[in-house]
C-alpha cells in the first residue's frame, strides 16, 4: 500500500504543471524511496525524468513498488482543486484501479478527497547512464525562463555557446537576432543568483525553443536550473528538489 | 538549416 503526504499540496501541483504539457501519460512508479516518473514526449525528443524522494513526504510508505498508470491531464485538473497548503496524501492500494487524493486544509476542519481513475500504460524504462558532459552550468532559473522566452519570439532555435567566461544564448530569425551573455559570478548573499561554468570542452548546441518553452515550466520548482551539455548529444535540464529532482533530456537540432 | 535530432539516436528504446 501506498500512503505519501506532502507537507504542501504546491509540490505536487507545481511538478504536474511543469510535465503536463511534455508527456500526457506517464507511469508514477512508487517504491520505498519514493516516487519516480520517466517518460518522452510524443514527437521522441524530450524525455521527462523525476524523481520525488521519499524525505520530501511528512510521511511516506510504500511496502511495495506501486505503478500508477496516470492521465496527465486529468490528474491536473483534480490536483487544482486542493489549496496551495493543504496537506496532500496519496493513497493507493497494493494493485490500484485508483489513487485517492486527500486535501486537508490546515486552518478548517476540511478534508477534500478525489479519486482518479489509472490506467494501463504501456512505456519502456529507459536506462541512461551518468556521462561526462562538456559544461555543465547553474543559473536562477528564472533568468534561464527568461532569456528562453525573449529569444523565442525571434527563432524557434536557440543556439547555447559556452566558454570558460561565457554563456551566450542566440537566436537568429526571420525579423532579427538576439543575443544574452551571462558571465559566471557569486553572490555571497543570494547563493540562488550565482551563476557557475564548469568547462571540460566549449560547447556550441542548438535546441528547439518549443521544447525548451516546455522544459522551462519546471522553473518554480527550483531558485537554480543545472544544465549539462556536451556537443551533439542531449542536453540534461534539471531542476533540484529538496529531495529528488525533475529533469529533461533534450536531444539537440543539427546543423544540415 | 537546422535539423531536430529525435533521442532515438542516442538512448536505446526511445
């Protein structure tokens, strides 16, 4: 059986919105360390990677692994109806039809429950291995939203160079270029507004700004994004959980 | 012209 409360319904919520869009039906694998997802997206050039670990819970047990075979957007639509903080438990039983969501709202006698309907879902697991990436750099995530979304009014590309120095994110399109260079610094005070190179090789990648529109949603999960690069393989976005992770492989646009 | 490499080309099974 699986019991799972999250302190605060907003995790839950926010990791849902950030995939939704990416992958409609997905397997929420539950174990004893805690709740894995891995899934691509319809066109197989984004694949969704989280991992909620059990020390997010304020109580969590699972005596087994559990599949829950979920609706995406089904599941967002029940999820909304809880209140940012309320206590969200997730309840299943050993072979589940269902999942029950029970929202407590801590300031009222309240309990909300849903059930959502699973389903039977059909997806490989994908084994990637850890590999030796060119760069790997940190940076607020939301001037990462940022800069994603500026330059996707220009190009359906961006182009990500990355020295020991610098970062340059390029678009070129049709009405015009832009361009946004970050240099690396640290910010003793706001640890959340550094911004750090690691350099192995300098990397020049190009991505598609409508995966990258997607990738980006995750960004209220995190002050930070770590975004690992090598040339010509997928680029690895994650954003960190208190315990776990959410992370997007982006296979990378070459040049014809 | 840029092509979109699909992840097929580098995880197995995708």
């Amino acid at each position: 059986m699986l019991e799972g409360k999250f302190e605060e319904a907003s995790l839950l919520k926010k990791v849902v919105e950030s995939i939704k869009d990416s992958v409609q039906l997905c397997n929420f694998v539950c174990s004893e360390h805690g709740i894995t997802v891995q899934a691509v997206d319809d066109s197989r050039v984004l694949l969704v990677s989280l991992l909620i670990g059990n020390e997010v819970f304020s109580d969590y047990r699972c005596d087994r692994n559990i599949t829950l075979g979920v609706d995406l957007k089904s599941f967002a639509k029940i999820i909304r109806c809880g209140g940012n903080d309320d206590y969200l438990t997730l309840i299943a039983e050993d072979s589940p039809d269902s999942v029950t969501l029970v929202f407590e709202d801590k300031n009222s006698d309240r309990i909300s429950e849903y059930s959502l309907k699973l389903m039977e879902i059909d997806n490989e697991f994908l084994k990637i291995d850890d590999m030796d990436y060119d760069s790997v750099i940190k940076m607020p995530s939301i001037d990462f939203q940022k800069i994603c979304r500026d330059l996707s009014t220009l190009s359906e590309s961006l182009q990500i160079l990355i020295t020991k120095d610098s970062i340059k994110f390029m678009a070129e399109g049709e009405t015009g270029n832009g361009s946004v260079i970050l240099k690396p610094r640290t910010d003793i005070d706001k640890p959340e507004q550094s911004i750090t190179v690691k350099l192995n090789n300098a990397v020049n990648s190009t991505f598609g700004l409508k995966y990258i529109a997607d990738i980006v949603k995750g960004t209220s999960l995190s002050n930070q994004i770590v975004i690992k690069i090598s040339n010509r393989t997928p680029a690895l976005f994650e954003y960190k959980l208190q315990s776990g992770y959410l992370r997007f492989y982006l296979a990378p646009k070459f040049e014809d | 012209n840029f092509r979109q490499q699909s992840l097929a080309s580098f995880f197995s099974g995708a």
